[in-house]
C-alpha cells in the first residue's frame, strides 16, 4: 500500500512540475481589442512587453500572438488611444482589452496665422507636414524638401550651388514675384537658415486660411516650426552629410576630326550645287589629314569644365529646458563646390534662443541668428564651352601671356575659321561673387493673464548686406595676345570691375491677442492684433575699366573711364487683423478672418485695401446618424475670401531722376499715380476622409483662384516721350482652376512600418484681361494673351521641312506674284524647316505666328514610401510634371553648327539629300531655321524622377548607451537617381526667375547633380 502510495506522490510531484514549467514556458494568448465605444479596432500593436516580440489586430480587432513567457505581460499600442499593458497570468483565450481615447491627442492642433487652432476644427484648406514627412533627404533647402511632398509645385531653379527652388501654390496669379509668404515662427522674415532646425511646416494655400497675412498672402503662405528646448537632460545633436554630385545631361562633343568633317558638311549643306569644298572654299585646317588630326590635341572641353562636386553641410544644436526656463543654441556650416569650374557657396549661420517664465502668466522669449554667405560663379554660359576647339590643348607652357593655358598660335590660326578662345583660361581669370550678411533678432513677450487668453507681442529687427563684385583680368584670349574677349564680346585694354552694394535695414512691431473658450459643446475662439512695418533700402554701383590695378574700387580713380550710381529707398506699412472661430459639438466649424493693410508703396488714396474671408465645415462623422464604424473623419470643407500681392517694385507712382554728365536730369520711367495691391479672390470646396483611426487618409481640394487688378507694363503712346517707353498699370485678370489630391495609408506588421503617400494637382492657367494690349511680351519667345496662360510660346507652326528647290520655287513665284516677297523670307532652301501659312494669304510672315506652347505644368504629382524595420529606415520620393512644354534653345547649338562652335554627334541626324527622312534641319542657316521661334523648338517637358531615395539605420539603445550617446543613425541616398522623359535637354526640371519668361531652356541653364550623399546624425 505504500509503495502505490509513493508511486501516486511520485506521479503527482511530476505533474505538478510539468505545470510549473509550462508556467514559466511559451503560451498563445488569443483575444480582441476593442474602443471604449465598443468598437473593434484594426491595426492596434501588441507586443510582448520587453521584447521585440508582436503582432497587430486584424479587421475584426482580433490577435493572436505567441509568448516567449506565459506570466508575461502585453502592451497595447494605437494611435490616438493611450497605450496600455497588462498581465497575461497564463490566460490563453478570450483576452479582452479596451483602449480609451487619448484626450491630448484628439485636441492636436496645429499652427495657423497668429496662433494655433485644433486641427480637428480646422476648415480650411491647410496640408501639415512633420519631422517623418521632410528629414527624408539630405539637403539644407526647405523649399526642396516639400518637392513630391503636397500638392504644389516646387522645382530647383538650376544646378548653380546655392541656388534654391520656387514653391507655386495653386498656379500663378501674377506677372510679378509669384512666390509664397513664409513665416517661421510666427514671426514674417526670419531667417531659415538650418533646415534640422525644423519640426513642422503647415501650407496655407486658400483665402479662407491665408487672408489673415493680407497684403502678402496671395501667393500662399508657408508657416515653419522649428524646435525648441525640452526638458530633461542637456540635448546636444549633430546632423552633417556629405554629397558626391556629378551634372545631368552633359552632352557627348565631337573631337577635332568630328568638328573638321562636320564643317565641311555644313559648307556642302550651304552650296548644294558645289559638291565638295576646295582650299579656294575654305581653310587648309579642314583638310587634314587622318594621320594629322591624330597629332593634334582632341580636347573634350565639357569634360574640362565640369567635374565632381563635393558638397558638405554640418549643423549642432544643444538644447534644455527647467520649469522656468528653455534654451536652444545651433550653428550650421555648408559648403557646396559646383560642378563646373570656380563656381561654389559657402555658408555659416549661428541662432540662439532663449526662453524664461518669471510668472505663471508671463513669457520672454529672445531669438538672435546671424549669418554670412559667399557664392563665387562664373555666369554659365555654354557659349563658352560649346565655341572651345577640340584642337587646342587646355594648358601650353608657352603662351606669350604667360598664363600657360592653351591657345592657337596667329600662324596657325590662320589656317582655321575660328575667333574663340580658351574658356578655362575665361572662367579661371574671372573673379565674381557674391556675398551676403545677415543679422536678425526678435524679442517675444507672452502674457498670460486669465485662463485662455493668450497677449503676444513680437518686436524684430533686421539689418542685410548684399555685395557683388566682377573683375575681369587683361590675359583672355585662346588665339593670340590680340584676340577679343569672347565671353564679354567686346575688348578688354586693361582689367574691367563692376561692384555693387545694397544694405537694407527693417523692423516690425506686431502684437496681438487670442482667447478660447469652452461653454459646454460650444467652442469659441477670437484674435485681434495690428502690425507696424518700417523699411529702408540703400543701393550703390561702380564700374571701372582700363588700367585698374586691383580688385578695389578705390583704385578706379586711376582709371580714365568710370561711372557709378546710388540711390535709397524707403517703405512702411500698418495692418489691423483679426479672426472669430467657432465650434459647435465638434461638428459644425466656422472661422472669419479680416485685415486692413495699408503701405505707402502706392499712391495717396490707393494704399489701404481690406481682405476678408470666412470658412466653414461640417464634421459629418461626428453625427450620431453616422453609422460607418472603419471611418474616424468626414469633413466637408467651404471657404472663400481674398488675399493681396504687394511684391512689386516700390515708388511706380512717382518720378525718379537720375543726374547726367552735362549736369542735367534725366526722367527714369514714366509713373502711374493709380498703381495699387493686385487681389486675388479664392474659392474653395474640401473634404477630408480618415478611416481605420487615420491609417488611411484622403484630402480632396476644388478651388477657384482669380486675380485682378493685376499689375502689367504697356507701352506708351508713341506722341508721350517723357520717362520710359512703357508703364505699368492694373489691368491684368488672371484665373486659376483646379483640383488637389492626397492620399497616405500608414499601417504596422510586427516590426515593420510602413507609410505610402501620394499626392496629384490639376491646374489651368488663363489670362482674361490685359487691358488695351495685344498682348504682352516676354522676351523673344514668350507672350501673354488673353483666353492663354502667362508666358505662352509664340512663334511660328513647323510643318515638316522643305524636301526640294522645285518645292520652294513655287511657292516663291505666287508669293512675288501676289505680294512682290519670297514666300518665306531669307535665305531657305531645301532641308530647312517649312511653316506654316496660317492665314492662308500665301507668303510667311508675323501673321503667321501663334501659341505653341504652355510653360506651365497642367499635373503636378508625387509619390513617397516610408518603411522602417528593426532600426532601419528606408525612404523613396518620386515626383513629376505632366502637360508642360519647354521650348528647348539649345537645338540650335547641340544639333547644328552654329557659326565656328563645335556640336554633338546629333548634328550626323541632320537632313542631306540622300536623308530625307528626318525631322531635323539641315546644318547651317542658323539665322532662319533655328533663331526664328517655332514649333520645333518645343518639346514635350513632363518628367518623373525618383527625386530622392535613401537607406538609414538607427543604432539600438543597448549600442548607443554604451558609446554615451542618446542616438546614433548612419545614412546612404541617391538624389536625381532617374528620370523618365521626352525632353531632349541637360535637365527638365528648371524655373525662371522672370514669370513672363517661363519655360526657356537655353545656354544659360546651369544643370543639376546626381548625387550620392553619406550621412550621420548623433545625439549626446
């Protein structure tokens, strides 16, 4: 009996041991996890806690997850609910959770004009981007870091190091500066000179947001957040990258027995009924023979001026805080050495902020940021490149100026037909730069006296200097010590200085004060504030030329030709502004805004100007009738007003004089006393859709954007001859339609993050008026019309090329006939281009032109993945233009030979009779087939480029504690990696500077990088 007995005790000691083990074991837990609403929720993380352990809930809000230990506990994660962790105590089915909403983050709110305002109540058209959204790239430009990122158009102005990108909101509603309002801070001019610096930035792109900054507010207005001092322990953060940049498009040249065999067949081209040249037709250099091309130098010049660019940036901020008080210290150092030779921007900056709370209810606040740039360029011009002879070698140690760089002796430049010269010896001998300094500070004052009123008060000054300087040296030349100067076009006796120096000093004085209240579901909210401006700008130039002995102008007095000129300007304005808000049940929303701006850029009588505007929404899924349990928002959107444009020259409505030699005054343009604000009048229809507790999200924008009053330069009846030949009057009528979306889905799978984002714009531009104009033109290439967009392409229709003499002769005998001209006048001949006889009167001529084409992109597009896994970061943002035409300049020089410059292989495409199936022009003739505007000229310039993509990775906490850091992230990307497009050119992303001039690639155009950044970013 005992012995059973200890049998029994045995069995049930191991029993009860493998309990216990399977106790401290492995287990599966199953369960649901639902709202406080009852409501299952998708996507919520569950993660063994102090593991990496985890799982998400599916549709139905339903987990099941794996334990590594069955007495462990499970923490539950979701956006927009407060985070929860529970024990597990060997429960294994039927685990029910319920996650509460987390109140702070239903109130987020996000930053608006003045102030800030919940983001759920919010009914204008705004898009927020945050830290996760913009620090996807290595680059200091803020502007380019939204490229892809919203609905607007943004594209880098050109290659040129320093240079930054144009933002369009919602097309352009101006002949002027089209350029949005930016704001940081809360605080109009502040500099932004760090880009780590920034935290968020919110788009203002509708009147109903953007009419509370008035006057400046019709192009858009970009609000910046930049960061601040937390507590806790000292934060100290480095952020630096490193680039590796090589230019786009750069085109294949011919070598020197191309550049001989291409002259000949332009000569042949020219004489068709010649045959082969003779010594009697041309130079003994095109004679050559294979053996002796082969001894001279075959020098591919684009090879020699452009290189790799090596392009640095460094930034450190350190940062803390106490209860009373906030600091934030960084400085920034770039440095950027462009592609082609002696170009490069330099570029420091320091800021400091300083923030203290002597009393519960009081704020100072103290910002100071200082910077100084330089740029040094050569003004690309691919004149210079393009007109360099292969033959001619980059360095000769015996050249008679003795700066031993390559030229052709005068014998043997007698032997060729070439007045060029050697462009690095152009672009080394040439000093220009630029450089600018910049002081800025703001003091802040908060008071706080009662629950929900909020007084601010900012008081900011500014002091810049912005100085130029050229300095041309008497060595150019590349043929002999005579030679002309082919980058100035014109004769160099001496050296040659132009300087110029403008110092421009500002302050503002802004105060205001916004107070929010809660009575039971009604949310009410008001501003009121004014703003005092004062502005003072002082510009200086010499120039000098003919024996000055150095880079200073005060050597030009030994000079014997010299002029110079100064002159100052001042400005003020005074705004009155103020918005009421009000929310009922988080359901119904209104928001009014007004200003009054005045400013003494106008006329008496015409300075002052009222902008208001109102919005509302309705938050359909706040209704109790709203039954769709997956959607978390339905927001329908309404918002119109009107906004101002003051960025215009100042004093147009006054005359300036300038003083003469013989001592008299000479008018400078003609005023117009009328001159006042151009306004642009937006309407606006919005919805915005979150389902999934925001995984998905979608905001669908309709607007109508007209502008009037829009300034434009006529010229002057012919019987007026006091001032200039044209003024500028408010005349202009421009509109702009169209439609905005965005999309993003976010979502988690285990470790694995992913967020997808896309976002697309329809615009269509149309000018409506220019008064009593015709038009209004934009160079040679461009006119603005009514019932077309700004800046169209005019010229003439290319149909097809002319095939025979038989063809043209025909043509030419009914023309003489009826008109007494050739049909097309010049000197044309077959394989040149033919156009088009529009209005059927039989002869060419200016009648015959029209709009051939649209500068402005109809679609802009992006698309932009995020994933994160374990540490690793992986971002990708591509982004493109669709419907937009370039009229491509270069054609003229990359595919014919244009007088003695050298070409590409393109020029072997070329019509010759025995290729006559092409669509290129024959060589030579260049002064009607190529410089005449046509048709042919436009290309197709919509493109999609994988803008940026980048691998990162994020050093575990075990690591980085170990090294005594706080953080720790290494980073590889490639920026401009491809691109899909039609155009022809170095690059098709490119902007003007000039709105009426938009959309001319030419030889000017300064091309942007491939490039290879390896980044780091510490924290201490």
């Amino acid at each position: 009996m005992k012995k059973y007995l200890k049998i029994k005790l045995l069995i049930l000691i191991f029993l009860t041991g493998i309990q216990y083990t399977n106790a401290q074991g492995t287990a599966v837990v199953n369960g649901a996890v639902i709202s406080d609403q009852n409501d299952p929720l998708i996507g919520v993380t569950v993660t063994e806690t102090g593991t990496t352990n985890g799982v998400i809930t599916d549709i139905d809000g339903k987990f099941s997850i794996k334990l590594k230990n069955a007495t462990g506990k499970l923490t539950f994660s979701y956006v927009g609910y407060i985070t929860q962790t529970i024990a597990v105590n060997n429960q294994s089915k039927n685990l029910k959770v319920v996650l509460t909403e987390d109140s702070k983050q239903l109130e987020e709110v996000i930053v608006v004009g003045y102030g800030v305002q919940k983001k759920a109540n919010v009914s204008g058209s705004i898009t927020s981007l945050g830290t996760r959204d913009l620090h996807t790239m290595a680059t200091n430009d803020a502007s380019q870091a939204l490229q892809g990122k919203a609905p607007v158009y943004v594209s880098r102005k050109s290659g040129l190091p320093g240079e930054g990108s144009s933002v369009y909101m919602r097309g352009v509603g101006t002949l002027n500066n089209a350029a949005p309002l930016w704001i940081i801070d809360g605080v109009p001019g502040m500099p932004l000179d760090n880009f780590n610096e920034v935290e968020s930035i919110q788009l203002l792109k509708d009147a109903a947001s953007a009419a509370i900054y008035g006057i400046e507010a019709a192009n858009g207005v970009v609000l910046v957040t930049t960061k601040k001092g937390a507590k806790g322990r000292i934060a100290v953060n480095y952020n630096g990258y490193v680039k590796i940049n090589h230019a786009l498009g750069l085109p294949e040249m011919l070598g020197t027995q191309g550049y001989i065999d291409m002259y000949k067949a332009r000569w042949m081209s020219n004489n068709p009924d010649k045959g082969e040249p003779t010594t009697n037709d041309i130079k003994s250099f095109y004679f050559l023979t294979p053996n002796e091309v082969s001894q001279l130098p075959n020098t591919d010049w684009v090879d020699v001026m452009f290189g790799t660019g090596i392009e640095h940036s460094h930034s450190i901020d350190i940062s803390g805080a106490s209860d009373r008080s906030s600091y934030f210290l960084s400085a920034m150092y770039e440095n950027d050495e462009g592609t082609y030779v002696n170009t490069n921007y330099e570029k420091w900056a320091i800021k400091t902020r300083f923030e203290q709370t002597p009393l519960k209810w009081l704020k100072f606040s103290q910002t100071v940021n200082f910077s100084h740039s330089k740029r040094k360029h050569n003004a690309l011009n691919w004149q210079h490149v393009l007109r360099a002879n292969p033959a001619m070698n980059v360095y000769d140690d015996t050249n008679p100026m003795g700066t031993g760089y390559g030229y052709f002796t005068d014998e043997f430049a007698g032997t060729i037909d070439w007045q060029g010269g050697n462009p690095l010896e152009s672009a080394d001998l040439k000093d220009h730069w630029e450089k600018w300094n910049v002081a800025w500070g703001n003091l802040q004052v908060i008071i706080t006296p009662i629950k929900g009123l909020v007084w601010t008060t900012n008081l900011t000054g500014t002091l810049s200097n912005h100085a130029t300087s050229s300095f041309l040296y008497n060595t150019f030349g590349g043929i002999s010590t005579n030679s002309i100067d082919f980058v100035e076009g014109k004769n160099i006796q001496g050296h040659q200085l132009d300087y110029s120096h403008n110092q421009s000093t500002s302050y503002l004085l802004n105060t205001y004060v916004n107070y929010n209240k809660l009575i039971g579901k009604h949310d009410l909210g008001a501003m009121v504030g004014f703003e005092v401006r004062e502005s003072r700008n002082d510009d200086a130039s010499g120039y000098a030329e003919w024996g000055i002995p150095a880079q200073d102008l005060r050597s030009t007095a030994l000079t014997d030709h010299r002029d110079g000129t100064n002159s100052w300007a001042t400005g003020s304005s005074y705004s009155i502004f103020g918005r009421v808000t009000y929310a009922y049940d988080n359901r119904y929303l209104l928001t009014a805004n007004f200003r009054n701006d005045a400013t003494d850029i106008f006329a008496p009588g015409k300075r002052s100007a009222f902008f208001p505007s109102v919005s509302v929404g309705w938050n359909i899924a706040n209704e109790k009738f709203f039954k769709v349990e997956k959607i978390n928002d339905l927001k329908l959107r309404f918002g119109i007003g009107e906004i101002g444009n003051n960025s215009i020259d100042k004093n147009w409505w006054r005359q300036e004089y300038k003083l003469q030699t013989n001592g008299t005054w000479l008018a400078q343009k003609t005023p117009n006393k009328d001159v006042t604000w151009e306004k642009t009048r937006i309407t606006n229809i919005g919805i915005d859709l979150g389902a999934w507790n925001n995984a998905f999200t979608a905001t669908i924008d309709l607007y109508n954007k007209k502008t009037r009053d829009a300034l434009i330069e006529q010229k002057m009846p012919s019987h007026i001859g006091v001032g200039s030949s044209t003024y500028k009057l408010n005349k202009g009528e421009i509109s702009n339609k169209g439609i905005e979306v965005a999309l993003s889905y976010r979502g988690s799978i285990n470790h694995f993050n992913y967020l997808v984002s896309g976002n697309i714009s329809y615009n269509k531009n149309k000018v409506l008026n220019i008064g009593n104009a015709s038009y209004l033109s934009g160079g040679s290439f461009n006119r603005t019309l009514v019932d077309g967009p700004i800046a169209a392409f005019w010229g003439y229709v290319a149909d097809g090329l002319y095939q025979t003499q038989a063809e043209i002769d025909a043509l030419n005998t009914i023309s003489m006939e009826k008109w007494g001209v050739a049909y097309d006048a010049g000197n044309i001949g077959p394989g040149d281009i033919k156009f088009k006889d529009l209005n059927g009167d039989g002869r060419i001529n200016d009648e015959d032109m029209t709009s051939i084409g649209n500068p402005w992109p109809t679609y802009v597009y992006g698309f932009n993945v995020n994933l994160e896994y374990k540490g690793f970061e992986f971002n990708m943002n591509w982004q493109g233009v669709a419907d937009r035409d370039i009229y491509n300049n270069t054609k003229q020089c990359l595919e014919n030979m244009n007088a003695d410059w050298n070409s590409t292989p393109d020029v072997w495409n070329a019509w010759t009779p025995n290729n006559t199936q092409t669509s290129q022009p024959r060589l030579g003739n260049a002064t009607h087939n190529y410089q005449l505007p046509n048709s042919y000229m436009v290309e197709d310039g919509s493109y999609l480029r994988l803008k940026n993509i980048q691998l990162g990775y994020n050093f575990k906490k075990s690591v980085v504690s170990k090294m005594k850091l706080s953080k720790l992230k290494i980073y590889v990307g490639v920026e401009n990696a491809l691109t899909f497009t039609k155009f022809k050119g170095f690059d098709p992303e490119f902007i003007g500077n000039n709105n009426a001039e938009q959309g001319v690639y030419s030889l000017t155009q300064y091309p942007q990088s491939r490039s290879i950044s390896f980044g780091l970013n510490v924290g201490f």
